[in-house]
C-alpha cells in the first residue's frame, strides 16, 4: 500500500482525527505582538535604570557610610569596586539581554532582534533625558 498519507501525521482533536501532511512541530511557535516586546522592554529598560540609580546613590554616599572613622582606604575598596563592576555587569547584562537570548533560543529570532532594538532604544531615550535634565539643571 503506496498511500499518498504513509508521510503524513495523525493529530488528535476530539472525538475525530485529523490528517496533518508533513511534521507537526514539537512546540508550537507563538509570535509575541509588538506592543508585548515594546512594554517588556520599557520595563527592562526601567529595571536597568532604577539599578544604576540605586549603584549611583551608594557611590556618592559611600564615604559617608564607609568612612566615618577617617581612617585611610585600604586595598579592600578597589576589591569591593571590581567585584560590584562585576555584579552590576552581570545584573544589567541579565536586564537587557536575558529575554531576548531566551526567544533566541526558542528560535523566535525576529522577535529576539527586536526586543533587543526595543530595550537599546529605551535605554537610549532614558540616557537623553537624564543628560537633558543634567543641561537644563545648571
């Protein structure tokens, strides 16, 4: 028996079945809509932000908090800096490009590049404020 149905796939819905010709894939693929990656990024972006407002806030008052004795700094605080540049690096770089790897590799590649677009895109209206405020503030 030389079906032309020997290739095709047997999917069941209901109470019937339904003849699919060709694979049927593992994973469905959902497209996420523009206005979805468009928030998601906003709220990426914002994350990012409140972090490096809150990394800013204890630079510019580490010295109050860290060196109240008037002791000298010792080594420990070049320690400390690169160890915080690490973990900011790794907590910002998780914020602007975890989701888009993980619909990379979920082979959602258009959606991946722009959520990627979305979030630079933020951070960069972000970054023109703050320097239009710092301008406009002097």
């Amino acid at each position: 028996m030389s079906d032309s149905r020997a290739c095709s796939s047997v999917v069941e819905r209901g109470p019937y079945k339904t003849v699919v010709e060709g694979s049927i894939p593992s994973t469905p693929t959902i497209y996420m809509k523009n206005s979805k990656l468009l928030l998601y990024s906003l709220f990426h972006s914002l994350g990012v932000l409140a972090y490096i407002l809150a990394i800013s806030w204890f630079l510019s008052n580490g010295e109050k908090i860290f060196n109240e004795s008037g002791k000298p700094d010792s080594f420990l605080a070049p320690a400390f800096m690169l160890i915080l540049l690490v973990i900011s690096a790794t907590i910002t770089g998780a914020l602007v490009l975890g989701k888009p790897i993980l619909l990379y590799i979920e082979n959602k590649k258009i959606e991946a590049i722009k959520m990627l677009s979305y979030t630079v895109g933020w951070l960069a209206m972000i970054a023109m404020i703050i320097l239009f405020g710092l301008t406009v503030l002097r």
